[in-house]
C-alpha cells in the first residue's frame, strides 16, 4: 500500500496512519537528530510532525506518485523552524518583559526563586478581553499571527495590534510594580 492510500485511509482507521509513522518515524526523527544533536529534542519534534500529519492527514495531496516522504518533511521543517522561531521568540518577550535576567538566575539557582512573576496574573487580568485573548493565542498557543487573527476573526494587523499593545501594558505595569514583586 502507497503512502498516499495509509493517509486516504487514515481518515477513518488510524492504523493506517499507524503504518505509515512505522515507516517513516525513524527517518524523520534522523532529520531532527542531525539538525538539534539532542536526541530529547529530536523524539520531541519528530513527535510533534506526527502530531501536525495527523492534524492534517485530510489535506494530504499525492504529488510524489504515492509518497507522502516530501511531505513529511516539509512538516517536519515547519515544526523544526517553528520550535527555534518559538525559542526566540521566548527570549526576546523575555528580555522586553525585563525578566531575562531574572530567568536566567532562576535557572542556575537550586531553588527557584520566582518573585518576578508576582503581579503578572493581575496585570494580565487587568487586560481588555481582546488583549488577553491574543495573547493566549500567540503566545501560550504559540499560533501564528494570521491563525491569531482567523480565531479572534479579525484582521492579522488587528491581531499583531492587541498582542504588541498586551505586552506593552504588562510591561508597562510590571515595571512600576513594587520592587518586592519582580
């Protein structure tokens, strides 16, 4: 059986798409592994390209006379730029919340001292409802701005607009919060 018939399968029988993983978990977690060097790191993304083939096993069109390997890893590209992009992204917030610093002591300290968080979920709650939603989206969820943008049904400038002005303000407010608190 193609690759091409387990995902058209795989719509109703999940073994097929069982199959199809067994055929391709071990290449797909070598791609991984080459580019990180971490084997953790590699069974975490190699699992979450499954997770995003199965997502979309509906979408899958056959290009490769019944391959579906080119896709495969043009997911498994796409979860991989996505966890470096997400890393970057987590440090930059970081470093415009001001807690990079406070991360990086927290990190190498034996017992966290997570002080700096006090306040965050009042400031966070004290967000106009369409703040907080962006912000869920883009940065808990991890979502693009453009699928922020088709959850909140609004245009993705909008959406960039209520996340940049939802940090803004957390910010703004942790920053003249007590010192005790950050």
């Amino acid at each position: 059986m193609t690759d091409a018939e387990l995902l058209h399968r795989a719509r109703s029988d999940p073994a097929a798409f069982r199959t199809l993983y067994d055929r391709h978990a071990a290449a797909v977690h070598g791609y991984h592994l080459r580019r990180t060097g971490d084997r953790d790191a590699a069974l975490d993304l190699t699992a979450e390209t499954f997770a995003q083939a199965w997502i979309a096993r509906a979408r899958f069109t056959d290009d490769r006379g019944g391959s579906a390997a080119p896709w495969l890893f043009g997911i498994a590209r796409h979860v991989l730029a996505t966890s470096v992009r997400r890393g970057r992204l987590e440090r930059r917030a970081c470093a415009r919340l001001g807690v990079l610093e406070a991360l990086d002591r927290v990190a190498a300290a034996a017992q966290p001292d997570e002080r700096w968080l006090d306040g965050l979920d009042e400031a966070f709650a004290g967000l106009p409802a369409a703040q907080q939603d962006a912000i869920r989206l883009r940065v808990v969820a991890d979502l693009g701005y453009d699928e922020v943008a088709d959850h909140l049904e609004t245009t993705e400038e909008a959406a960039r607009a209520r996340v940049s002005r939802g940090l803004q303000s957390l910010r703004t407010q942790l920053a003249d919060a007590p010192e005790a608190h950050r």
